[in-house]
C-alpha cells in the first residue's frame, strides 16, 4: 500500500495514523501477538505488517514535509 500525501489534511490524518501504529506496536511488543481474555482468544496484528506500514507512513511524511504540496504558483505579469 503506497501512502501518498496530498494536502495538510491528509497530512495530519498521516500524522495520527503512524501514532496510531506505533502504539499498536508497542502494544504487541509489551503484551504479544495474542491474548486470552476467558475462553475468547485475541490476535492482534502481525508485527512484520505494523514495521511495514510505519515505515511507508514516515516516507510519506518525510516526501510531504521535504517537498510541500505539488501545487505551484504562477503569477503573470503584462508590462504596459
């Protein structure tokens, strides 16, 4: 899944997103990949996925913040 950015929305919906799965990782690295709570077994994602998608995530912000949006601005100017 490519991530790309387009605008500051989307900027900041990336922003909480890879807080989003960093938390998700550290969960799975504190509490494992699964959990039984009762007779009702939990699995949470796989890390290899999560470590993927963080680091599409950062590459994404890192292009956004180095290159801004694409739109440029152009002013034409008529000389009298």
């Amino acid at each position: 899944m490519a991530v790309i950015i387009r605008n500051k929305t989307q900027y900041d919906d990336a922003v909480a997103t890879l807080e989003d799965l960093k938390k998700a990782r550290h969960k799975i690295l504190v509490g494992g990949q699964s959990y039984t709570i009762g007779a009702t077994q939990m699995n949470r994602a796989s890390l290899s996925e999560i470590t993927e998608e963080i680091h599409e995530y950062e590459q994404a912000i890192d292009a956004y913040e180095t290159r801004g949006t694409s739109k440029r601005r152009v002013a034409r100017a008529v000389p009298l």
